[in-house]
C-alpha cells in the first residue's frame, strides 16, 4: 500500500511539474538586447554622421529613430575599427575587451548585420541593397531592434554588458564617423530590468 502511494504521488508530480533547466553559465546562447545607442562626441568634421537615438516603443520593444547622412559614399574603401569594452565587476568601462579592424567597411558590415541588414536598409529608406551605399541622408520613423537578432555575428558569447565604439575612417586614416552602443547580452530565459 505504501508504494502505490508512493507510485502515484511520483507519478503525479512527475506528471505536473516542468522540466526548466537554467543554468547559471558564464556564456551561452544570449539574447542581444540594445540599451542605448549614441553618436560619439566629437562630429564635427564627420562625413558619415550618426542623428539616431533608441526609443522605447513598449516594455520590450526598443527602436532606432532618427537618420544617418553620407556625404561620401559608405563603401569598401573606408575601414571599420571596432572597440568593445566591457562592465567591470566593480563599475567602469574596462576597454580593450574585443577589437575588430577590417578594410572593406561596407561589405565586413554587411557580413556582421547578416539577415538584419536588408531589414535595417529597408527601415532607413535606403536606395541600395549592395554597397556602395550612395550619398545622402537615410532617416527612419523607427526600427526594431529585436530585427537585429538575425546577425551574422557568433551564436555563443560570454553574458555582460558591453559598450561598443565603431570608428570609420578613410584611406588617410583620418575617422569620419562614429557611433557608439551599450548592449546585454543575457541567457535566453532572462528578462531586462
């Protein structure tokens, strides 16, 4: 008697509960959540110029609005230098985290948006599908950025927040234009707060 009810009491919460495994990993899959995004300081003498700003559509959707103006054309002659920094356990910015040079700004770009890309240029009102992208200005009523989940960028990374600064510059070396983006990447299973 004492096993069946034993059985049945087994059976039963084996029956009800949920199989939930979360496990507390340093990485993993994650989930790209986009907390600001900013053109850098100084812009002045920029001829690719930055004019957007994240908004907060609803609880869980964040949209780019805002433009981009190209007063030359966003092609492969110009290079992207791409600088992560990561939150400190104790606060701060520690830079240096990942770093990413590469020529041919335009076509690495579109190669790291992946799939996101064509959304992004649709959303911006862009002409142009491949690069060059031609000069002007590309402005947009809002893009979300759940549609930048479909990147070309790696599948598994360490959790945190990151600060990521990417420069352009021609063929001088000379920066013309910058823009910067504070990220989470956090576990699948988590909500922002």
């Amino acid at each position: 008697m004492i096993f069946k009810t034993f059985g049945l009491i087994l059976f039963f919460s084996w029956s009800q509960s949920k199989s939930i495994f979360m496990p507390n990993l340093p990485f993993g899959e994650y989930r790209f959540v986009i907390d600001k995004l900013y053109p850098c300081g100084s812009r002045k003498n920029h001829t690719i110029q930055f004019n957007y700003y994240s908004s907060k559509k609803a609880s869980n959707i964040t949209e780019i609005k805002g433009n981009i103006t190209f007063l030359i054309p966003f092609d492969d002659n110009l290079t992207i230098d791409i600088n992560v920094s990561s939150w400190g356990s104790t606060g701060g910015w520690i830079p240096n985290y990942y770093i990413l040079i590469r020529k041919n700004a335009c076509s690495s770009i579109r190669n790291l948006f992946g799939n996101s890309w064509l959304t992004m240029l649709n959303a911006f009102n862009v002409p142009a599908y491949r690069c060059p992208i031609p000069v002007g200005t590309y402005i947009t009523s809002g893009y979300d950025l759940t549609k930048f989940e479909d990147n070309g960028l790696p599948k598994v990374f360490f959790y945190g927040k990151y600060k990521v600064v990417g420069r352009y510059k021609n063929v001088e070396n000379k920066e013309v234009g910058c823009f910067v983006g504070e990220i989470n990447l956090i576990r699948p299973w988590e909500t922002t707060i």
